[in-house]
C-alpha cells in the first residue's frame, strides 16, 4: 500500500529541539540491582510545582495530591488544623469568606478529561469486543522493549541481539513482520501500515508533524504526553541516557527516549491512516476532535489547574500543620551541648531509619556521641569485585565514581565460596524465582523455603560477602593513589565530619537491609551508596584512617588523631537493628564487652519502637523473643513489608547533633551534623545543600508521588511482580507498563498510609547570609526553595524562619 506523503520536508531545527526537550522531562528510573530513590519530576524542578501539578494532570491524569476524602478524614483526626486551611487559602488567593471555606473546600471536585491521544480518540467509538488501541500499544511496545534492553535472564538462554541498533530500527523491522496484530486488533491488513514508515526518527518525527498538523506549540505537548503515557520505560531509558550509564552498558543507541518517542508515534501515525483508508466516518470524527484539542492544550491546562485549587490547599494546609507541631518540637528546650568526654563516637548515615537507633544508643551513656554522614562516607568510588570486570558505582546517582576500590589481598577460597553463594542467591531470593526454583529443583527447595520461613538461622546481612581482612587497592584511572591522595581524600572527608576530638573507638556505621524474596531490596539498601549496603565505604575508609602511613601524613596537613584512636567499620541492619562491628583487632576486651552491651540494649530498644508500626503483637513479647521474631521476619520469603523502609519521611536536619539529642524525632528526619563555626568559607555548608540535601528531596518526593499516584508512579501489588529483563525493573503480572517507584507494600499497611505525602523540610543552624549565597549560586538550590518543591529553614536556638525568593518570614 502506497500513502502519498511529502517527501521534501524535513525537521526544523526549532522541531528537532522541542522533541530532544521532550524526551529531557522525563526523570530517570534506576534497575533493581542498583535501585535508589528519585523523584520522578526531577526534570521539571525549573518550574513551581503548582504549575507542574496541573500540567500533568492535564497532559497524563497524574495525581500529585491525594482524594479529598483522605485530606477530609485527616482534619477529622486533628491532623489538619483550621488556622492552617485558612493559610493555605490565603497563599493560593482564594476570595472565600472564613466562615464558609470548609464548606467550599469540601465539595466534590470534577476534574476535566485529560489530554488524549490519536489512539484514545480512536478507542472512544471502538467495538467493547475489541483489543483497544491504547492496551494493545502499550503491551507491545513494553514486551518489545522488555526483550531488547535484557542483558540476561537467571534461567533461559537468549540470541545474541545487535546493540548497534537502535531501539527504533528494531522495532520497525519486528513490527513489519508481525502478522498477529492485525488479527489481535480483529483489523485486517494493519501490518501493512507499518511498511510505510520511514527507518530513521528524523524522517518519522518530520512526518507526523506535517500529517497530523502540529504546530511548535502543540509538538511540545503532544511529545512529553506520549512520553507521559508509557512513563515507565520512558523512566528507565532515561537512565540509560544518564550521563556516564552508556559508557558502562556499552550500549551504542544514541538517544534512547528519541527512540521511543518515535516508536509511539509511527503507532499514532498508523492508526490515523488506518482509520483514513478503512472507516472514513469514524476517520472523520477522530479528526475533528484531534483539531479541536491541538488548539486548546493551553486552556485545558488553566481548567485542571482551576480543579485542583482545593487539593493544593489541603495538602498546603497539610504540610503547615506539620511543620506547626514540628517547630514546637525543635523549639522544646535549647540545645544543650555534653562536655563529656566520649568514649564512643558513632558515625551514622543520615538515613531517617538510623534517627531511631541512635537515640536508642544514645541512652545506653552519655559518653557516647553518635553523629550524622551521608552514607557513603564522602568516598567518590565504584567497587570492583577482585579478578573480575563487575563494578558498582557506591555513592549517589547524582554524583560519578572517581576512584575503583578493589580487594588487594584476601581469600581466594572464600571468594569462590561467596560467588557461588551469590549466584544462588541470585537466582533463588528474587520474588518470581522462589516458584520456579521449586519446579526445577523439586519439593526439595520448597522445605529449604519452609524452613528458612519456621526456623531462621541467624546470619549476617547477606551483602557481607567481602572476605575478612581485606586490603584494599585504590585506584584513580588505572594508577595507585599514593599516601599523599589516600590523606587527601580522608582529610577531606574528616573536615567535613568535623570531629573536634577522637574517642578511643570511632565507629563508621554503614547501613543495608536483610529481606528475603524481595526484587526492590536495593531499594532498603543505602541510596547515598547507590543502592547497595554501606559495607564497602565503611570498610576502606576505616582502613585508609588506621593506615600509619596516611595517618603521618594527615599529621603533618594539621589533622591530630591520637595514635589510641582506632576506627572500626561497622554496617547497621535496618531490617533488624543489629549491628555487625567488622573489627578484628581484640586487644580492649574491656572495651569490646562494652560496646557489645550498648549495642545489644540499642537493639532492643530501637526493635520495640519498630515494632509499634510493624505489628503490635510483637510489643507483647520479651527483648529476646522480639529480637528473634524480627530475624524470622527477614528471613520469611512471604513478608510482604518486612520493614517501612523511609517511609514517613519529613524532614532533614543540618546541625551539631546536641541541638537534637534529646528530641524523639520519630524516625521521620534526616540528621546530618554540621557546625558552621568550623566552616570558614562556608564550603561544607555548600557542599550539604547541592548533595545531601537533593539526595533527601529525590528520596521524600519518591514516597509522595508514590503515594499520591501509584499508577504512573509506584509498583503497585508487589505480590503481582514480576522481573524484567533480570534486573531492569518489574511488570506488575505479565505486562503493561514498567512499574517504578514504590509497591503499595512499602506505602501502607492495608489500612492506613504509612508515609505522608508532604514536601521535605530543611532545617539549617548557619547564618543567614551563608544560606542565601548558596542559593544564588546554585540555581537547582534555588529551584527547589523558590519553586515549592522543598522548604528552607534557617534554625536557631529560639526562633525558625523560612527562605523563599530571597526574603525571610518568621516560621508559624
């Protein structure tokens, strides 16, 4: 079948960067094995929120708020003060007497059709006995990408795929000969369409545009909707345009959402001629409503954004509330800072999760001072595994490995033994794996699964795979750093941490989680260490701070560390609340039978807290019936939440931690210590507020979005999961989408939400003048402050005050 079609024309300059535009809105979705939090809107920080909202529930139906009913019940409660609504009113200027604005906040809200596609349009008058266009689009385009982008399966063999090609080229030569789709979609001769399709995204993009009459305008939104549409892998293959990812994939595609947006309109493209040569009528009908909405995105825009007044106002009045009882809280008592002298210090990361168990440490002496880092110990590296070409990136996504770690001296017998090891867990402690293990292996696995479930053995979290004493060779570009970089770095990393003296053991804690049959475990790992645990960090810097050599060093660039002083590595269960100190030096038992102590009462003291959100009946129990049932539930292959992860988060916390040691914080914030009488220049500072204080934004928006939209933003029924590609994300059954984000699992308890979906607050104890340098250096600072995706509070001892477009107001 001949379509006549210009040929001459070609891609506008102004067109061909709207469509590059497009696919750059899209927020990356990092794979399973090195799963960490995002927002999902990270790419739209350069515009207000508000403004975001609305645009995407017009463009996509996306929800970033919740129902009215949940904002309703919770003013019931008592959550959502009245003097707060009133506030919130006020900041969104709605013209409502007092008196009558819980009335008009309480009616029912009716939100405008979203945006729709060729193929929307088309299903609108299409037969209930058949596929629909949209279904049918995105269950082939997510199988077809599901199939190129697999590296690997953990039980079948697969062809050896051209990854020279592009995901487009691919797609349009399967596509051109698959036959069942014209019988799947009951429309006869469909496939023939596809022949018509030019081989190149230039030449498809040029046209659509001149066959469907887009105007600049309308490119740009119809472009980011289509995106929008299959938000998943739009998601993942915005990762693997993710500076630095491509290199490591070796995956020579060029632009892999260019690619995809291609694909989604050589479909809209199909059905519009398919429907012009088969069903003039209909043709006629998707026709004129395609014009009439071309014109018209702009006002569909201002209507959502007119609906959704109400839901910003709640969850505005939402956050006040809040930050209300949260200021009364940080204003309690003044800060009172512990002459004594340590004996401990403990180095946590700043994960919410380790709020808890600090305070309980805390309890057990006051010669114990635990202090707040970001998890991966300010070590710019990657791990690679020894006499292997495996390396991981162990730091934020936001930032790129410098240096390779690798195990100089250890075991070789060990390390055979834990790759074997590993490739069984691999294969038998993914979700959809314990199943099928069963059928391969026999009823035989089925008992192991049934035992590991009534009888867990107590073991170490299952990333301590290193071989004890190990040596660790550092590299930058394929050469050694010698003692003077190895000082450099850990002088660095020390004056950040801002220890004005040494205890006799200082404790690196990294953290990771203990789960079983879990695909999101990396997602209770350590997100400042990339998704994995924080057992590598932990361990090389202790080995750099206890090398004598860079100890002389750092002794002559001014860092004084007492030659008692020994730094022990240690990695912090968040599953449990165990801690595994990875010390192999007993020469203070005294000592290391204290520690022992405080660590256990810790432990229990953190478990019983927990176990308040996790399951009551476990509050019933005594300290070591508790401890074991907390080790059952890591080890339970069928405990759908064995812990809450970051859910709840709220807040992040930038100040000395005697401000906050005797404050219940409620495992809701993020504490990271920081002094600015140590910071001259205010570097640290700087440093807090573009790596730290992003990486707790990505983390707190992921929750919310997760909630407020599990459909286009969560994984919704972890039960219902299944792995794609081994390691690329999940289908949710056997299709649709990719699903990224959180399950429902990790949100809620089947009753009740588990994270509230409100924006992070910042809280930094630094001089004013400090902050608002910063932030008009730094214009994703400023973005995130003065576009409403966080909020900035300087805090001092007896007053709180908000920074929004350079002014400061006294906090409520």
């Amino acid at each position: 079948m001949n379509i006549d079609t210009n040929t001459h024309a070609t891609l506008t300059t102004q067109q061909a960067r709207l469509l590059s535009d497009a696919t750059k809105k899209i927020a990356p979705s990092w794979p399973l094995d090195k799963l960490i939090a995002v927002n999902p809107l990270w790419s739209l920080v350069d515009k207000p929120f508000d403004a975001v909202s609305s645009e995407l529930s017009a463009l996509a139906g996306i929800k970033t708020h919740l129902p009215l009913e949940s904002y309703l019940a919770w003013f019931k409660e008592g959550r959502i003060r009245p003097g707060q609504i009133q506030r919130a009113a006020n900041h969104f200027n709605l013209d409502v007497a007092s008196e009558s604005l819980l009335k008009h906040l309480s009616q029912p809200i009716e939100m405008p059709a979203p945006w729709r596609s060729i193929a929307d349009l088309a299903d609108e008058q299409r037969p209930t006995n058949k596929m629909s266009w949209h279904d049918e689009i995105t269950h082939q385009v997510s199988q077809f990408c599901a199939a190129h982008y697999q590296e690997h399966s953990p039980t079948l063999r697969r062809k050896h795929i051209n990854t020279d090609k592009s995901l487009y080229s691919r797609w349009l030569t399967v596509t051109k000969e698959d036959r069942g789709l014209s019988i799947i979609m009951g429309e006869s001769n469909l496939t023939r369409f596809f022949h018509d399709l030019p081989n190149t995204t230039t030449k498809l993009f040029t046209l659509v545009i001149q066959e469907l009459a887009l105007d600049n305008a309308s490119l740009s939104f119809y472009a980011h909707a289509l995106l929008l549409d299959i938000n998943g892998w739009s998601s993942y293959l915005a990762y693997l345009n993710w500076p630095g990812v491509n290199e490591e994939k070796s995956l020579k595609q060029g632009n892999h959402l260019e690619s995809l947006l291609a694909i989604k309109m050589a479909w809209e493209l199909v059905i519009f001629r398919y429907l012009k040569h088969t069903s003039n009528l209909l043709f006629l009908h998707v026709e004129k409503k395609w014009t009439d909405q071309k014109y018209t995105i702009p006002t569909l825009i201002a209507a959502h954004d007119t609906s959704l007044v109400a839901s910003k106002i709640w969850a505005l009045a939402l956050e006040y509330s809040e930050q209300h009882l949260f200021h009364q809280t940080l204003m309690s008592s003044p800060p009172k800072e512990d002459k004594t002298t340590p004996e401990l210090h403990a180095i946590f990361c700043i994960d919410v999760r380790s709020e808890v168990f600090r305070r309980a440490l805390e309890q057990q002496s006051n010669k114990i001072q635990t202090l707040g880092f970001a998890g991966f110990f300010g070590l710019p590296i990657k791990y690679q595994a020894k006499d292997s070409q495996f390396s991981r990136p162990q730091l934020p996504g936001l930032l790129q490995a410098t240096i390779t770690v690798t195990e100089h001296e250890s075991d070789t017998k060990h390390i055979h033994h834990e790759q074997k090891e590993a490739r069984w867990q691999r294969w038998g402690h993914t979700a959809p794996a314990s199943f099928s293990m069963v059928e391969s292996m026999g009823w035989w696995y089925a008992f192991k699964m049934l035992k590991q479930t009534m009888f867990p053995r107590r073991q170490q979290h299952p990333a301590n795979r290193l071989a004890p004493n190990t040596q660790w060779q550092l590299t930058q570009q394929g050469i050694a750093l010698t003692d003077q970089d190895k000082a450099s770095l850990a002088k660095e990393i020390l004056d950040t941490i801002g220890l004005k003296q040494y205890a006799l053991i200082v404790m690196l804690v990294g953290h990771g989680s203990h789960t079983s049959n879990n695909l999101h475990a990396a997602g209770l790992e350590c997100g400042a260490c990339g998704g994995q645990s924080g057992e590598v960090n932990v361990k090389v810097l202790a080995a750099l701070l206890n090398d004598k050599k860079v100890r002389t060093v750092l002794n002559n660039m001014g860092v004084k560390i007492p030659d008692a002083t020994q730094f022990v590595a240690a990695l912090h269960n968040t599953t449990t609340d165990e801690i595994t100190c990875f010390n192999d030096e007993k020469n203070r038992p005294e000592i290391d039978q204290k520690l022992t102590h405080w660590f256990k009462e810790a432990t229990y003291l953190a478990q019983k807290e927990r176990a308040a959100k996790l399951d009551t009946a476990l509050l019933n129990l005594s300290d070591k019936e508790r401890f074991n049932a907390f080790i059952k539930r890591a080890n339970d292959w069928s405990q759908v939440s064995p812990e809450w992860g970051l859910a709840n988060n709220h807040s992040l916390i930038i100040a000395p931690r005697h401000h906050t040691r005797h404050m219940d914080l409620q495992g809701r914030s993020f504490l990271h210590d920081y002094d600015y009488q140590d910071d001259e220049d205010f570097s640290i500072l700087e440093k807090l507020l573009t790596a730290p204080m992003l990486v707790a934004h990505w983390i707190n928006m992921q929750y919310n979005l997760s909630v407020t939209d599990n459909f286009k933003f969560g994984s919704g029924n972890k039960v219902l999961h299944n792995a794609v590609g081994g390691n690329i994300g999940v289908f949710e059954g056997n299709g649709g989408d990719l699903r990224i984000g959180l399950s429902m699992q990790s949100l809620s308890d089947g009753k009740n939400w588990m994270h509230t979906p409100i924006r992070l607050a910042v809280y930094v104890a630094a001089p004013k003048s400090a902050i608002e340098k910063i932030a008009n250096k730094h214009d994703i600072v400023r973005q995130l402050i003065d576009n409403n995706w966080l909020y900035l509070f300087q805090w001092e001892s007896n007053k709180i005050e908000g920074f929004y477009h350079q002014q400061w107001t006294a906090a409520d």
